[in-house]
C-alpha cells in the first residue's frame, strides 16, 4: 500500500516529513487536509493524530504522527535506501546525530516558529505583527546560531562531515525564514550560511520547496 502523507505542502511539519520521502526517493500521495474548515479538530482524522495536528502518516498499517517520529521511521525502515540519514556507522555517530535532532527541537523550533507566525502566518490571517516578540526572539535564535555557527567550524553538517536527519529537521522553517527580511540572521554567520547553502540545493530541498508557497 502506498504511504500516505496527510497535510499540505506549506505547513512545515508536513514538508519535514516530504523531505525525508524525497531523500529517500519514496512515492508517496499527499492527502489534503481541510484545515481551513477545522477537519483536523474531528473524527475521522483525530483517529490518526488525537492533537489534531498536521500531520499523520500511514505506511501500510503503520500509522504515526509527530513530523519528526515520522522522518526517523523513514530513515530506520529504509536505511539502505538513499543515503543513511541517521550516522548508523557507530553508536556514538549517530548519537551525535540524535544531539543534534534534539537541539532543533529544544534549542532551534521555538523562537524559529514564534518568528514565523509573527513574520508570514499572521500576515496572512490580518494579524498585527508584534515587532517586540519578533526582537525578542531574534536575539534568542541569535544565541542558538552562535553555537551552531561553532559547531559548523568544525565540520561540514551538524551531525558531522555527512548530511543527516539533524540538518534535514531545520530545513521547513529555514526556507520561510530565508525569505524574509531577517536572513541576513543566517547570511552574517560564515559557517551557518555554508551549511544552508549546501543544505538547501539539496535536489530534495529543492523540490520540496518549491511546493512551501504561502
Ligand atoms: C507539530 C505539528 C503542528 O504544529 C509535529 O508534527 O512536528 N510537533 C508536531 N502542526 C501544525 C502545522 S505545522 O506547520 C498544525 O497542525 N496547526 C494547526 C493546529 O494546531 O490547529
């Protein structure tokens, strides 16, 4: 059965997962979700992720939500095919690899995503941008890419000298955030601006990008 990705495009937890489904050269149909008519708040879909929250996924009678437990089953389940996205070469590698899946979750996601809405959702809804939070959390986001910009000194990509799931997770919110006004955030930092060079003409990248259109 094939798998399915239920979500759109523009959502940057539903292009995370299409990212790792272009890496590993998988077909895959995308179900639209109406969330516009609150079609994630109800039955049937809470049966696939009770948050109702995009997105969930389905391969065969495997069914998950949390766009991040999804990547990681698809680098597990198709480790031979594509590259490995995980550092499988030993146990510390791909510990590295899992540290710096954590760091975009813990360290990176949350002044990214408040920048986000503030700077492309609100908009698009009528909402007054709060220049205040955007300032606020530009300086945190600031911290974070000191260290990643220390990180990136010493190798190529997060996980080490190899592309893994733990640059893939950041790509959704860089490619929003690079359109905006604050890029130069990335732009002024030698090392962190290589890596979403290198990162982001990724023919995956490309691709699920074009389709991030809001
Ligand atoms: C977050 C899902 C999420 O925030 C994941 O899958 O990684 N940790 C989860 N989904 C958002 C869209 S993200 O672009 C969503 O569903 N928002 C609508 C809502 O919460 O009602």
């Amino acid at each position: 059965m094939a798998i399915k990705v239920h979500g759109y495009a523009m959502s940057t937890c539903t292009a995370r997962v299409l990212l790792c489904l272009s890496e590993k050269g998988l077909e895959y149909e995308v179900v639209p979700v109406d969330v516009a008519n609150g079609a994630h708040k109800q039955q049937p879909y809470l049966s696939l992720n009770p948050f109702g929250q995009i997105p969930a996924f389905e391969d065969g009678d495997v069914k998950i939500f949390e766009s991040r437990a999804i990547s990681k089953y698809l680098a597990r389940k198709y480790k031979d095919t594509g590259i490995d996205l995980l550092g499988s070469s030993s146990l510390t590698v791909s510990t590295i690899v899992d540290t710096w899946m954590e760091v975009e979750s813990h360290q990176f996601n949350s002044p990214m995503q408040a920048i986000i809405r503030q700077m492309i959702v609100n908009p698009i809804f009528g909402i007054a941008t709060d220049e205040k939070i955007i300032e606020t959390e530009l300086e945190k986001l600031g911290k974070v890419l000191d260290v990643y910009e220390e990180r990136l000194s010493k190798c190529k990509y997060l996980g080490g000298d190899f592309y893994s799931l733990a640059d893939l997770h950041h790509i959704p919110y860089l490619v929003y955030f690079m359109r905006t006004p604050k890029s130069s955030v990335i732009t002024s930092r030698p090392h962190v601006s290589a890596w979403w060079n290198d990162i982001s003409s990724r023919p995956a990248t490309v691709k699920v990008a074009e389709t991030m259109k809001v």
